[in-house]
C-alpha cells in the first residue's frame, strides 16, 4: 500500500511537501482539527514537532498535511 501511495501523483505531491516542510510553516494535522506552526522538522525521524497554544507536541510525518493546496495543483480550479 505504501508503494503505491508514494508512486501516485497525491503520493508524490505530498513526500514533496514534506522535503519541502520547514520552521515557521503552518500544517494542518487532521487528528486535532487545527493548523499548527512547525517548530522543529525531524526528516531523519520522519516527525515534526509543533506547536498547539503554549505547548509543543511532536507528531510523525504521517499525520500533517498542507493547509494551502498541494504543491503543483491549479490553485484556481475553474
């Protein structure tokens, strides 16, 4: 499943955006239903730490994605 996940289009977008994460940037972590600020980005133990009000809570890449649309989608689908 993973395989196939990182050799589609969304899959490929996505390990993009992740490369790409850097301090300061919002993500959107669906399991709290917020946008967080990145405080640390961890590649090398596939996590980020972030922050959520006066605390910093450390998540694996698996659980963030972009808050603006993909990298490479048509921000004016019409």
């Amino acid at each position: 499943m993973r395989r196939l996940f990182e050799e589609n289009a969304l899959g490929r977008r996505w390990g993009d955006f992740l490369a790409g994460l850097r301090k300061g940037e919002v993500v959107y972590v669906p399991r709290f239903r917020e946008r967080l600020r990145v405080v640390k980005v961890e590649p090398r133990r596939q996590r980020a730490k972030l922050r959520r009000g006066s605390l910093e809570i450390e998540v694996p890449f698996h659980e963030i994605s972009w808050v603006e649309p993909p990298p490479g989608a048509d921000p004016d689908p019409a």
